[in-house]
C-alpha cells in the first residue's frame, strides 16, 4: 500500500489532494515504472475516502499519461514519467508563514488586524452594485496608473483634512495596498548599493521590500519616541529614511516635532526622500491627533498609507502622495507592474468617502478598539503588576509588552502555542538583533474582550 496522507483541514479538494501525491512521487521517481498501484477500492478504504475520489484521480493520472490500466490486471506507473531532479527546493520561509491561525481554541494576537466582522458589508455591497450597473461603460475599459479620479478627489479632501497633509489629487497614486506603494518607492528610489536609513525595529517586509533592489540598509535605533535622529550623521548618505512618525511600528512611539524637523533639515540638506508610513494612526485613542510628517514639507516626504486596517486588508488598497518631481516616473512604474488598480473597487472606495461612510466606520470603530485597548490594559496589569511595561498603546491596533526578566525565544514562543495562544517577538522584526528579546506585540484588534482575558491568562500561565 503507498501512503498518501490526506489532509482533511486543507482547503483542498481529496481528488486533489490524492492526484498530486501520487503525481509527486511518479515525478520524482518514489514510484517506479512498472509499479503497481492499489486499487481503486482498497486506496479508498485507507484513505477513508469516497471511491470516487481515488477513480477521479487515477482517471486524472491516467489522462496526463502518469499511469496506466492494464486490463484484467489493475493500474501500473507507466514508463518514462520519472524526472531527474536537479535541485531541491530548499523551503522558503517567506512561503511558511501562517494564515490567521483558524485553529480553534487558538487565541492569535497577531498585529494589524481589524475586526472584520464589522466590515460594512451592507453599505459596501449597495455601493458596488450600484457602481457595477450604473456607471459608465467606459470605466469597464483601461484606466490610468495613478487611479480613478473620483477617488483622488475624495481621499485628497480627506487627507488634508484628517492628516495634515499637503495634496492635490495629482499628486497620489493608487496602488494595491500600502505593500505595493512602498515597492514602487524602493524601485523608484534605490539601485544596488544605495544606502537607505531604517528604523529599528521595523516589520520583515518592510526591510525585504527595501533592500531587494541590493540597496545597504542602515538600522537607526528607535527609543520611547521614535527614531533616534540625533544618531543621523552626516557620514551617511542615503537616498532615503523609512520612518513611521504617527505610531512606530511596531514599538508605538510618536515622533515629536523636534526630531520631524531634524529629519525634514536633514532631507534639505542631503537631498534624500523621507518614506513616511502612516499605515494605522487613524485610530488614536488618547491625545490631540498628531498630523503628517508630509504637511511639514512636501517636496522631500514621500507619503504611504492604506486602507487595510480601517476598512479590510482583502481590498489591497492603499495610496502614495508624491512629490511633484517623482510624480511621472511613479505613475510610469505603476503602469509597467500592474497598469493600474482595479476601477470598480476605487470608484466604491471613492463613494464610500464621499457619503461620510468612512469617517462614520472609522468612528465606530475606534470606540470599538478602544475598550478592548483598554481592556487589555487592565488584565496585563492586573496579571502582571510591576513585571512588564506597556509600550505604545495610544495608537493602532496593536501593544508592546516589554517584561523584565523574560527572554521570548523560539522555544518560548512555541510553548506558548502548544498552550493555545500566539505571540509575536518583537525580536523578530529587529535588524540589529538582541536589543528587543524582552519584548512581545500584542494584536487586539480582532479579539474580543473575552479572548483577550482568556489569552492573558494563558500567557500567565506559561510564564509561571
Ligand atoms: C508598518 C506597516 N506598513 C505597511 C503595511 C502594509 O499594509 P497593506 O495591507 O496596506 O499592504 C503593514 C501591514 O501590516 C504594516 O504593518
């Protein structure tokens, strides 16, 4: 009998499943020609599966020519389906990384997360079914890279009101997410060996997207108030800074405005962008809200920001401000990866702004976060009293705890699993390793209060 383990939590369908296995090890030569393979009946039997899933794939395998029926005397691997492999694949962690873990008594304080079951669904789906049957034809066609205009028009209006920004709708482009807006400044910016000065800590894929041009990344250490700018000297000489002044990723600290200016100095003086992140800072729940690095000056701050956290991230949108002067190359390198972002989505989007849905959402949502912010809060402190220290929790959807005599290892983090709760290291996003192993974020956009509580006992737990 071959053994074809069948996954029954995969999204996958079992013919699927058993087709490709077998497929696999007729390919790489597991299973030889000539070899005879169960049948169809006795497969289905230890499979636990339908007949009809194993004579699906069989009749699949038959078809690609993997493998044979001889009459009267069963299926057999046919000649010439073995394929010398010439490498293996080594696997690549960037493909191992979870989903939103949809283990059941898993409690998963992923950073970043909205809660989706407010989406507005009911709003969204009148919009864009109006937007489908109503509009234009003409919007069905090509569009152009920088995005629908009606959106333009609308986030620039909301921006500058919201954000402090600078703006005029010529200036932005529409992209698929914030992820997307920051590849094309890496492309527009950095070519091999450029120098490029990063916050530090700052996420995996943040460091990822800018340095695959073959840029240097600079790491500047990050204190209670963001990037250290004193630390920027005038050795360097990068084409550009990444910050994320509004709420630090992930450590939360604000910018202030001495090191906003410094920054802006620094800009002027060298030349080079500043990147400015603003990927969550519409939820600020204590405190006057803190405007854009970009309102400050327009011609050396790139803005990024998304809608993945205030409304959802399965939109992929999000959206650049550019300086007048890299406006065309921007949109020209939009054009070329992707033409442009889908109309229909950007038109909803747009309409979404201009009938007051998204100020309304992002209003109901804050008071949202903000209890269970608060709610968290109050169980570490409760659990935890003097040992840890809460880093960041005025803004976004996520927290810092920082512990005093606790070490998050890979062990650790494990043993927290196998207990039913998921943290993330902070350590993990640090370029410069071993400053943050104290240090663990903590996502509650997406719990409520009851898992909150019930995961801040479990971590408890496993810290003795
Ligand atoms: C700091 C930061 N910037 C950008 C992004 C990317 O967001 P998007 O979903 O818009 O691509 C994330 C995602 O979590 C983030 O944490």
């Amino acid at each position: 009998m071959i053994w074809v383990p069948i996954d029954q939590k995969r999204d996958i369908p079992f013919i699927r499943q058993v087709y490709t296995q077998i497929r696999t090890r007729i390919l790489q030569g597991n299973l030889l020609a000539g070899e005879r393979l169960p049948s169809t009946r006795q497969l289905a039997n230890e499979l636990d599966v339908s007949r009809n899933v194993v004579l699906e794939a069989y009749e699949q395998l038959i078809a690609e020519g993997y493998i044979e029926a001889r009459h009267g005397s069963g299926t057999f691997v046919a000649e010439g389906a073995y394929l010398e492999q010439l490498h293996h694949t080594k696997s690549d962690p960037f493909f191992e990384r979870d989903e939103l873990s949809d283990e059941k008594d898993l409690i998963d304080f992923r950073s970043g997360l909205p809660d989706l079951q407010f989406f507005p669904r009911k709003t969204w789906a009148k919009l864009s079914y109006d937007v489908c049957m109503n509009s234009s034809h003409t919007v069905l066609s090509y569009g152009y890279p920088e995005g629908r205009p009606e959106l333009r028009q609308a986030l620039a209006r909301y921006l500058v009101k919201s954000r402090g920004v600078q703006c005029q709708p010529h200036q932005l482009v529409i992209t698929s997410g914030a992820t997307q807006a920051l590849t094309l400044v890496a492309k527009l910016l950095l070519k091999k060996g450029d120098q490029i000065l990063m916050e530090d800590p700052v996420t995996r894929d943040i460091q990822t997207i800018f340095s695959t041009p073959g840029s240097i990344l600079h790491p500047i250490p990050v204190d209670e108030n963001g990037m250290r700018t004193e630390l920027i000297t005038p050795d360097f000489n990068p084409k550009c800074i990444f910050v994320t002044p509004s709420h630090q990723y992930p450590l939360g600290s604000t910018l202030p405005i001495q090191r906003r200016i410094q920054l802006i100095q620094y800009a002027r003086a060298t030349g080079c962008y500043i990147v400015e992140d603003d990927y969550d800072s519409e939820f600020r729940y204590e405190g006057a809200p803190i405007s854009s690095l970009q309102g400050l000056d327009t011609d050396h701050v790139i803005y990024i920001g998304s809608f993945s956290k205030i409304l959802s991230p399965a939109l992929r949108l999000g959206y650049l401000i550019l300086p007048p002067r890299l406006i065309k190359e921007c949109r020209k390198l939009k054009w070329f990866t992707d033409l442009h972002t889908p109309s229909l989505e950007q038109i909803t989007l747009g309409r979404f702004m201009e009938e007051g849905y998204l100020e309304r959402h992002i209003h109901n949502m804050k008071k949202i976060y903000k209890k269970r912010r608060d709610h968290l809060v109050e169980v570490i402190e409760k659990r935890f009293s003097h040992q840890v220290k809460i880093l960041g929790h005025s803004t976004g959807l996520h927290l810092v705890a920082e512990y005093q005599h606790t070490v998050f290892t890979e062990d650790f983090v494990k043993k927290m699993r196998d207990n039913g709760i998921r943290v993330y290291p902070v350590e993990d996003h640090a370029i410069e390793k071993g400053k943050h192993q104290n240090q663990m974020i903590l996502g509650y956009g997406h719990l409520c209060e009851e898992e909150i509580e019930e995961g801040i006992r479990r971590l408890a737990e496993c810290l003795g």
